[in-house]
C-alpha cells in the first residue's frame, strides 16, 4: 500500500526470453518449421541426371543404363501429374506412382520389385541432396519376391541349342549369327563379354579365348577385373570363329582404334545388336519351322525367340547335365556357386537324382 492509500502495482517486466519476440505479447505465434520449409527445390529430370552422374562414379555402366531406364518411367509419370519439383513429394504419391507403374507396363512381381527398388535408392539420394525429406525413401513401398518368384526359368533348351548349330553350320557357315551364337552357347559368355572382345583375344592355335576388363576404353565386364579369365574353346568353335575373322568380319576398328571381334558397318557391334542376333536365331521361323506367334504378331519379335542371357542359361545347365563339376562351370562361366545354384542351374531333380546315382555306383 502507497503512502496516499491507492495501491500502486508495477507491472513485472517480461522474462527475457519473450521481450526477444515482442509478437508474443501481441497473441502471435510463431509457425514451426516444416521438413518441406527446409527443402531446396530440384526438377525431377535435373534430379535424374544428376544422381545418374553420381552413379557413373561407382557402378558399372550396365548398372547406370538400368537406372536410368527405371528412372525414366518416374520422370515420365512426375510430368504427366504436374510435378516440377521434387519437394512436393509424399509417400502417398510415392504409393501412387508404384500403382501407375504396374498398371502401365504390366509387370511382373520381380520386375516390380527391382523397379521400386532403384526408386527407393533414387528417392534416398534426393533426400541427402535436400530435395525432399530425409525419411522418404523409408515410405517406397517394395514388393516381397518369393525364392521362386526371384527365379527366371526362361532358358534355351540343349535340344534346340543344337538344332540351331546343325541350321548355322549348313545354312550360315562362318556368319556374323554363326559365330555370336556358337560363342554365347559353347562358352556361356555373358553379352557384355562377348561384346568386349576384340580379334586380338582369339587365339586360334591355342583354342582359347581372353576376356580382359577395359573400362578406359568402352568395354566392361560384369565383375570388372575379377572377370577377366582365359576361356578354353572347342576346336570347332576355333575353326568357325577364324573362318568369320578371315571371310565374313568387316575390317574396322572401333572408336579406340581397337579390333573388335564382332562388328557393324561402323564399328564394334552394340550390346543390343548382339541381343538382336540371338533373337533371330533362336527364332524357329529362322531354322524354317512352324512358328505361330510370328503369324499372329507379324514385325514383331517372335515370342519363342530368347535374348543371350537364356542361351546363357540352358549353357549352363547343359555343362552341369553332362556332369562337369560345378565348380569347373563356375570359373568358366564367371559365377558363384550360390548365383549358380540359385539363377542357373535348371536341372531337374530326377535328373540330380540320376547323376548322383552314377557317382554312388564307383564307390
């Protein structure tokens, strides 16, 4: 109480840390940050040519074109709804792109599941360069693949491997399809190292093929230098691959001044035109057999035709029927044994069965 019997109460200054934001004592709050506030903005294309840059630095360059293809269909989807800027991305979006996917090309559950899978790994990357939330990625939502589903049973069958080496020796002696089709089947070579070689790598004499890793001047193999190895051919392979060096391959060098071994117009032959052989050949319109789907499909590729990597696969499997060990088949054909057992091998279980059978009777 003051001396003139009024009360006199002072008001009590503001603690500090409120006199700091005078709006406070207006009623006003302050909003709180969003993750998005603190995003920068990134165009979807930008974003793919640069994270592709970053991918050059530490995969294969089969490993980058597969990216950019899976990305390719992202890109395409952000621009068909309107999203110029990555920020914008949800996890609810993210589950609609993964439903447009699969409606649009009508994959398969594995296909699927490796599609998602880069996009997971794409969307974890935008998140360290800020263009969206760090956590993102953890809402790709990717398809679960069975054992059995993760396999591929598509494969050429030895059968018709041979029906078609009978077609090229009495057809096409010595041609470009004579030669990429005897190499694929005899050595189980993966397309990238049958497209790396050059005539150089042949040794006639000795029967043997070298397949080197040379990054530095436009040829990888899968596994890069752990997949350089020296390949022992038959000497009917020897013979075919020497009568195409010296009748039927067209002299040029590539765009390194190498020789390469199979070649085009302009140079080395391209993975896809290696891949375009296979599927010629194994073709039975090609060896002049009933083909029904070539009739039903016409100019389009003949649905009983299969890409290298089949071929590579009933090779493969044919070496391992004919009881050569495993282990040998492994060191040819580049492979583990567990990718070996999991992805190549298509025996049978009779025909294991069988096989253990005979090596129980020399004991």
């Amino acid at each position: 109480m003051g001396s003139g019997g009024t009360s006199a109460i002072r008001a009590r200054p503001l603690p500090c840390r409120f006199r700091a934001f005078p709006a406070f004592s207006r009623g006003f709050v302050r909003p709180m940050k969003t993750k998005h506030d603190e995003l920068e903005p990134l165009e979807p294309n930008r974003a793919q040519e640069l994270y592709l840059k970053q991918k050059e630095t530490e995969a294969s360059k089969k490993t980058v074109q597969s990216h950019r293809y899976r990305l390719n269909a992202f890109v395409r989807w952000c621009e068909e709804n309107d999203i110029e800027n990555l920020n914008e991305l949800t996890g609810r979006s993210l589950q609609e792109y993964r439903i447009w996917r699969q409606d649009d090309a009508d994959l398969k559950k594995i296909t699927l599941n490796q599609q998602m899978s880069t996009i997971r790994v794409f969307i974890k990357w935008c998140g360290s360069m800020e263009a969206v939330p760090a956590d993102l990625h953890e809402k790709v939502m990717i398809p679960r693949v069975s054992p059995e589903e993760e396999r591929s049973d598509e494969m050429l069958e030895a059968e018709t491997a041979e029906a078609i080496r009978e077609h090229l020796l009495r057809y096409h002696y010595a041609s470009i399809e004579h030669a990429v089709f005897v190499l694929l089947w005899e050595t189980g070579m993966r397309l990238g190292g049958a497209c790396s070689l050059d005539v150089d790598d042949f040794d006639a004499a000795n029967e043997r093929l070298e397949l080197v890793h040379r990054p530095d001047t436009g040829t990888e193999l899968k596994n890069g230098g752990a997949g350089e190895r020296p390949v022992a051919v038959t000497e009917g392979l020897a013979e075919t691959l020497q009568e195409y060096i010296e009748n039927k391959r067209k002299d040029v060098t590539d765009e390194y001044d190498r020789e390469p071994l199979f070649t085009s117009t302009y140079g080395r032959m391209s993975r896809n035109q290696i891949r375009r052989v296979a599927y010629k050949v194994t073709s039975p319109c090609f060896r002049n057999e009933p083909c029904p789907g070539c009739k039903d499909a016409p100019g389009k590729k003949c649905p009983e035709a299969v890409s290298p990597h089949p071929i590579r696969r009933g090779s493969i499997t044919h070496f391992l029927t004919k009881d050569i060990p495993a282990e040998v088949v492994g060191d040819r054909m580049n492979v583990s044994r567990d990718v070996l057992d999991k992805h190549y091998d298509r025996r049978s279980e009779d025909v294991k069965l069988e096989q253990r059978r005979r090596y129980l009777d020399n004991i």
